[in-house]
C-alpha cells in the first residue's frame, strides 16, 4: 500500500505567499515535493497548523501513516496565537500516534508540545550550512542518523533553537553554537524525530534564503553588504547546477554530505523506512 503523507505549514498565508514568490514555493509545498521524489507513489495531503483551521480530531489524523512538519520563520519561544496553535496541532499528533518527522521550526514546535522550551539564538544566526555536527553517544545508533559520518554540515536557517527538551526528549546530534541539531520525542502514544537543519532543501533555496536574509545577514555583521551576499549566494547556485565543482564546494567548506542529494536527505529516507517498516 501506498504511504499516505501529511505535510503541516506553520507559515502564515503571507510568508507562505512571499516564499513562493522567492523560489516559487511555500515551505510545505517543497518539503512535499522532496518527498515525492522520495517516494513517488505516497499520497500527499497538507494542512496548516497556524491558519486558524481547527486542530483534527487524533481519530482524523490516524488515516495517515506519517505527518511532516516544515520549516517557517515561527519564533516558538514566543506566546502568540500561531505558537500556541502550532504547538496544539502538534500535541494531538502525539496522541494520535502518528510517527512524525520535523526540520527547524518543526523541530521546535513538537518539542514545544511535549513540554520543553527554545529561545533566541545568542549572537548571529546559523545561515547556510550547520557545520560540525556531531552525533552524541544515543545518536551514533539511532535510526534516524543511519548512513551518517562521524562529523557532517547540512542546509540550515534558523535564528531560534530549543533550549530545553521535554521529558521523552533525546538529542542525538549537537553543534558548538546548537546543542540540540536532532533529536528523538517521545510523548503520549507517539514518536517525532527532528533536525534543526534542512535536509528537504536545495543547495538553490539556501541561496535564496540567504539573500531574504540579507538585512538580518549585514545587522549581524555575519555579511558587509548585500554584493557580499548576492556573491555568496551565486556561488551556492553554481553548486546546485553542478554538484562536480570541487572548487566551489571547497571555498564554502562543504563536502558530498551537502552536494549530494541522496545523502543531503538521508534523515527524510530514514524515517520513510521507518514508518513504511510499521
């Protein structure tokens, strides 16, 4: 049988409007579209968790086999009405039992739901690439991490982090600047895994990340002006377009982990083996 799929957005209809204008996408809309390259026959339903829509029911949820969340500029260590939605939506996943797989904010809005916190990122944010991360003792074994080396970068966006996992929480991989780069919660009848990072995004939507970034990238002295960004993110173009440029992956300081797309997805391809094995 087919997997039937369920892609969450926690972006507001405008950010969702003003990405698509940027790479012709919303978040959710290419987390989807990753996974349909992963697996061409699962069906694939989407639903927000931040537009007013009322959270469903766990009986509702439970047709499905495995629920997504994407990535969005939600800030969760933040009370608003979309935070606390989120975090609601998330929380009946866990009582469906639905396994269920989240990138940054998604990341942040299950470990919300399951009782634990995150804040602000101290000094810059981390743009472009998550660089050293390095499994912890409980992620050198754990599933979700399968396939990868001792020490790997990967696509990440963020300007927030978790600060404290819930109980049920493990984190299997950490960063210097960010403790908790995945992690595995377990809460009520279900399981999340979760990375900070993107494996679901190009080397090209970094690039045009980076460049909606721009302001934030100049204020935190992390790019002098927007030539240097706009450089920055034409090099990251010529790498999408040939992964083969030794020299361009070398100057940013990445390796086939990131140019490779089988292995830049390895987390998404390991919870699909996971919920395609229940």
């Amino acid at each position: 049988m087919p997997l039937n799929l369920l892609v969450v957005a926690s972006e507001t209809p405008d950010q969702c409007e003003a990405r698509r204008r940027s790479v012709g996408a919303a978040s959710h809309e290419t987390f989807a579209s990753t996974l349909a390259s992963l697996d061409p026959e699962a069906t694939m339903s989407h639903l927000s968790c931040v537009d007013g829509t009322p959270t469903p029911m766990a009986a509702a949820l439970q047709r499905f086999d495995g629920v997504f969340f994407a990535g969005s500029p939600i800030q969760m260590h933040e009370e608003s009405a979309e935070t606390r939605s989120a975090a609601d939506f998330a929380a009946r996943i866990f009582e469906a039992g639905v396994p269920a797989f989240g990138s940054c904010a998604g990341l942040q809005i299950a470990t919300v739901a399951a009782g634990g916190t995150c804040k602000a990122r101290e000094g810059t944010m981390e743009a472009g690439f998550a660089r050293g991360i390095v499994a912890t003792p409980a992620g050198r074994s754990h599933p979700l991490l399968r396939g990868r080396p001792l020490v790997w970068e990967a696509p990440a966006m963020h300007s927030s982090m978790v600060e404290a996992m819930p109980p049920g929480g493990t984190v299997l991989a950490s960063t210097k600047t960010t403790p908790v780069e995945a992690a595995e919660i377990r809460s009520g009848n279900g399981v999340f895994w979760g990375v900070q990072y993107h494996p679901e995004l190009t080397i090209a939507e970094i690039a045009a990340s980076l460049r909606r970034q721009s302001d934030d990238l100049m204020e935190q002295g992390m790019a002098r002006d927007r030539s240097a960004v706009e450089a920055y993110a034409r090099a990251l173009e010529a790498l999408h377009e040939d992964a083969g440029r030794l020299d361009i992956a070398w100057q940013i300081g990445v390796d086939e982990e990131v140019t490779d797309p089988d292995r830049r997805m390895r987390e998404l391809r390991n919870f699909l083996t996971l919920i395609s094995s229940t």
